[in-house]
C-alpha cells in the first residue's frame, strides 16, 4: 500500500511539473522511499528544492543511497559537509534519530532559485499540501519537523489540524522563534532555516531547542 502511495505521488508530481510548465526540475524524497512506510516516527520536511539548474536528477524521486543530508555533494563540499547538511546531522543526533527511519522531503517538489522565483507559488503550495495530506495519513508520525516555519507551518497545520497547545518557543537569535504545535498524538515543530540561523549545536539556543523537544540531547562533537 505504501508503495503505490509513493508511486502515485511521483506520477502526480510529474504532470504537474508539465502542466505548471516548470523547468528546472523537481525532488520530491530526500531520503529512500523504504521511509514512506507505517513504521517510520518521524519526519522532517523542507520547503522546496533550490538552484538555478537542474541537479540531483537521478534522485528525484527519492535518494536510494541514503539521505541527501549524509550522502550528496552540495557546492564545493564534501558529501555530507555542506553547512546544512552538518546542522541537520546534528538536529538528528541530538534528537536520537537514524537517518534510515526518517522520512524527509520536500513540500513542494519543483525547484527555484528561492521561493520568491518559483512562478505560480500558491498553486504550488496547495499541490504540496495534497500530496502531503496522503503522505501523512498513511504514516501518521509521532513527531513533524519543518524547516521553514514562516512558508510552512500554516499549510502543515492545514493538514494536521486544530492543535491542543500552540506557541512560539525563542530560539536565543534575536527575535526568531520556532513554532510549537502538540496534538494527541504527535508534535510539530517549525524551524527557522537551518542555513541562515545555524541554532543547532548553538549555546544561546539550547534552551529553547530543549523546549521544542523533549527528548533532546546532549551531543558532543
């Protein structure tokens, strides 16, 4: 059942990339579609995939090597060592998550230089609620992590519905915060992005981050 979920999406994503006429490719899964299962706990979401060329294309579908964030080569880096990619390492790591059992991906899959550049973005944002609707009924994850609460935390709330508890946890940068929504049965948190505001491994924002997730952990590089 999973995986005909999966290859429905991947088909629907396609036609609309056609339909939208876009042109500079898409992603959909940053992790392996194995992670589109009944079993997996946790998931991490991103806005949508960024650059001015296509790239990553025999991965768009999903990343069969392992998670972008260990395996791929952003830039210049080495694979795995991009800024990014080694905050959100960290993110796992503290949260005691494995790379294999977390599904990760993005909520809308067509690629732009920034959001700001994709045409069409409100279209674009109600085919990622829709394919994320199916995804996260069938999955039903104890805990969703975006990254990008000011773009994504209404259209997931959308989807998850009315919460218990909501409110805005200060990650110590400013006047940034993080969203906090709890359900009965799962938690949502809303970052900020990790490539501008790196507050993971960050002192100034461990409390907060303690705040946002209870099972954090103390890491040690």
């Amino acid at each position: 059942m999973e995986q005909k979920l999966f290859q429905d999406l991947v088909s629907s994503i396609r036609n609309k990339y056609d339909e939208m006429d876009y042109k500079l490719g898409w992603r959909f899964l940053t992790s392996p579609k194995s992670t589109v299962s009944k079993n997996t706990d946790s998931v991490f979401i991103t806005l949508n995939p960024g650059g001015s060329v296509i790239a990553h294309e025999a991965q768009q579908e999903s990343c069969e090597d392992g998670s972008a964030y260990l395996v791929e080569q952003w830039g210049k880096n080495t694979p795995g060592n991009a800024p990014l990619q080694r905050q959100i390492q960290s993110l796992y790591r503290h949260l005691g998550w494995e790379f294999d059992d977390v599904l990760s991906g993005q909520f809308v899959p067509f690629r732009s230089p920034s959001w700001d550049d994709l045409p069409n973005r409100q279209c674009a944002l109600q085919f990622g609620t829709e394919i994320w609707s199916k995804l996260l009924d069938v999955i039903q994850p104890s805990t969703v992590i975006a990254m990008g609460k000011s773009k994504l935390r209404n259209p997931i709330c959308t989807i998850l519905g009315s919460p218990e508890y909501s409110t805005n946890v200060s990650v110590g940068w400013g006047n940034i915060t993080a969203g906090l929504d709890i359900y009965p049965d799962y938690r949502f948190v809303s970052l900020p992005h990790l490539s501008r505001f790196q507050i993971i491994d960050r002192p100034e924002s461990e409390a907060g981050l303690r705040e946002l997730f209870p099972n954090w952990r103390r890491y040690e590089h």
